[in-house]
C-alpha cells in the first residue's frame, strides 16, 4: 500500500432549494391565500477519523466532494427536503487546513470524531413567508443560498506513544521489527525505509503500544533536506523518542548531534520530547569493549542521562531497554494526569475544532 500522508481536496456543500411562489386552491375556498414553501437546507460536508484508514491514498484520485442540494419548496406549506451530507472518512490523527489562508480547521484525533467544514445553503423562503395584513397575496419567493466552497489541506501526522528515531542505517526498522509484528523492509545500506512504519508493541500488561519507525532523518532535514522534513511531522505526535545511535559509525557522537540539531531546528518542541539514548549494533562492535565503552560514556555526557545499548539484530539488551520504556511512559502518564486534575480539565487530548459559529 502507498503511504500518502499529505493531500489537498475541494469540498462543496448543497444549495439550498428555492422557495415557491403558489396559492390554495381548494373547493369552497375562494381566498386561499398563498402557499408556497420553502426550500430545504443543502447537505454539510462533514469530516470524521476512522481506524480503518492509514493513509491519505485515497484523495490522490478523488479530490472534489459534494454534498446534496437542498429540493425545493412545494405547494400547501410543503418545506422541500434537506439535502443529505456528505461524509467523508479520513485516518485518526489528519490535520486540517484551509489551503487557501493557512488556517488550522481542526485536528481529527479519536476514532468517530466528526467535523463540519462546509455548511449547506439556507433554504429560499416560499411566499407564504411574506403574508401581511398589507400584502394579501404576495408573489415573491427567494431563492436558496449557495452551499459553502472550500480548498483544504490534509496532513496526516500518525498517532503513536513512541518514536523511533536516528540516522538512516541506524537499525530503526530492526528494532521495530523484532519488537513487534510488524515487518519493513530491511537491508544494509542507508534510506532502506521510505516511509514511517508503525508496530504495536505489548506491555507486560498486555495492552498494546504504538510504535512508529520515522525514516529519512539527515543532516539539513528541517530545511527540506533528504526525506526528513516531510516525516518529522509524526514526530510531533509521539510522546517518547528512542533516539538509535549506529555504533558501528565513524563518528557515533557527531551522529547524535545531527539528529537533535535537527529536532531543535525543527521546532514545535520536539529538542523537548523526553528521549531514551540508544547505542545500537552491539552484535557488530561487540568485540571492541574499549570502544563500546567510549562511545557510550561520551553519549551520556552529551545526553546527560544513562545510554541503553543494544543489538536490535540479536535482541541483545532489549528486555532492559523496554523495562525502562514502560517506566519512563508510565511517568508520563502519571505527570499528564496531574496536570489535568490541577486544571481541572478532561484527559483527553486537546484538539483544536473551529467551526463558522465560532
């Protein structure tokens, strides 16, 4: 499947119908009155997260969506029927813009959350709205209003607890796959991974964690450099980075100061996000204990937190390394749970929604 996580799509709500000009006609009735309905309402265009979903592939062929336009008016007092919405699915964890001002629309996060970013047309108002005791019989109607148009932005940023991050050829797709279930490709040499893969891990609990291996990570990313700057997005979701170092690098240290120059650069307070350092290839430079031991103690003093290392090949070390991903989730956790009793707020994520009320 092709991962597509940005997209741009044109949306249009329903018209709303017209109005009527008609009168009673009825035996015995000789002044009816006028009659005429109104239209109905044209159709919203609505967005709402599924589970089902992973990508944005689909609105690569599919880029303008409508909803249905609202009948029109009929005789004796009949509203016309509204027109019926338009639905439209998109992955947990989409982004929308308006691609026209740059304005952030909403942020779909939970499975069946619903947003309106198109609304219908009014209905026209029918004759029979414009009775007076000065105007009898009046033969004006009004014409429904046109639906909203609107160009949006889709970004997708993936929804995961833990983010693998590092150079390429650091062993992120190793890890993830001997972690979880989930199997990217792997090979030896650098940008083997071309897109973020996703894996869910268990906890000794047995719930599940999500994963995600972020490919692409170079020096100049931020600036568009490379893959990196159109997958630091999913950066952003995560709550936790396991930060590979490749140990069989040249220059293991120089390797972890270009990826947190990077995240710094960045921005959106990902030189921030608590980090878990880990030296990674073990089962390569194993035999080299003087250097393991080196490159390690220059990686905590650079770090200012204790080094993890590893060999995701083997599994050598990943017990002790996922003790402490629980621990420091769990943290977390408890931390973001404090903050929101102090505020007095609910636990769920915040999320921007806008609406035309507003």
């Amino acid at each position: 499947m092709q991962f597509i996580d940005q997209a741009e799509i044109q949306v249009q709500a329903g018209d709303g119908g017209d109005g009527i000009v008609a009168f009673r006609r009825e035996k015995y009735v000789p002044a009816g009155g006028p009659a005429g309905g109104n239209g109905g309402r044209g159709g919203d265009v609505q967005l709402v997260a599924v589970e089902h979903l992973q990508t944005l592939l689909d609105f690569q062929y599919l880029r303008l969506f409508k909803a249905e336009n609202g009948k029109r008016g009929g005789p004796n007092n009949c509203t016309g029927a509204s027109g019926r919405d338009r639905v439209i699915e998109v992955p947990c964890g989409t982004v929308v813009y308006d691609a026209e001002t740059g304005e952030l629309i909403g942020d779909l996060i939970t499975p069946g959350q619903t947003l309106t970013i198109a609304k219908g047309g009014k209905g026209g108002l029918g004759n029979a709205h414009f009775l007076s005791n000065s105007n009898r019989a009046p033969e004006k109607a009004l014409p429904g209003l046109p639906g909203e148009t609107r160009l949006l932005r889709l970004e997708l940023k993936l929804l995961a607890e833990v983010g693998i991050i590092g150079l390429p050829n650091a062993g992120k797709s190793t890890l993830i796959a001997a972690l979880s279930a989930a199997r990217p490709k792997i090979a030896d040499y650098p940008f083997t991974t071309l897109v973020p893969n996703l894996g869910v891990v268990r906890k000794p609990t047995g719930d599940g964690t999500v994963f995600a291996d972020i490919p692409g990570l170079i020096a100049g990313a931020h600036q568009g450099i490379g893959l990196g700057y159109d997958f630091l997005r999913h950066v952003e979701r995560t709550r936790l980075l396991l930060h590979l170092v490749d140990g069989s690098s040249a220059d293991p240290l120089a390797d972890y100061h270009t990826i947190q120059s990077e995240l710094i650069a960045y921005g959106r307070g990902l030189g921030d996000r608590p980090q878990i350092v880990v030296l990674n290839k073990l089962d390569v430079i194993g035999h080299e204990l003087e250097r393991v031991a080196q490159i390690q103690t220059a990686l905590e003093q650079a770090s200012g937190q204790a080094v993890f290392v590893i060999s995701a090949a083997t599994r050598l070390g990943l017990d002790r390394l996922m003790n402490q991903v629980w621990q420091q989730l769990e943290q977390l956790e408890s931390a973001a749970n404090l903050e929101v009793v102090a505020m007095g707020g609910s636990q769920e994520r915040s999320v921007d929604l806008r609406t035309d009320e507003e």
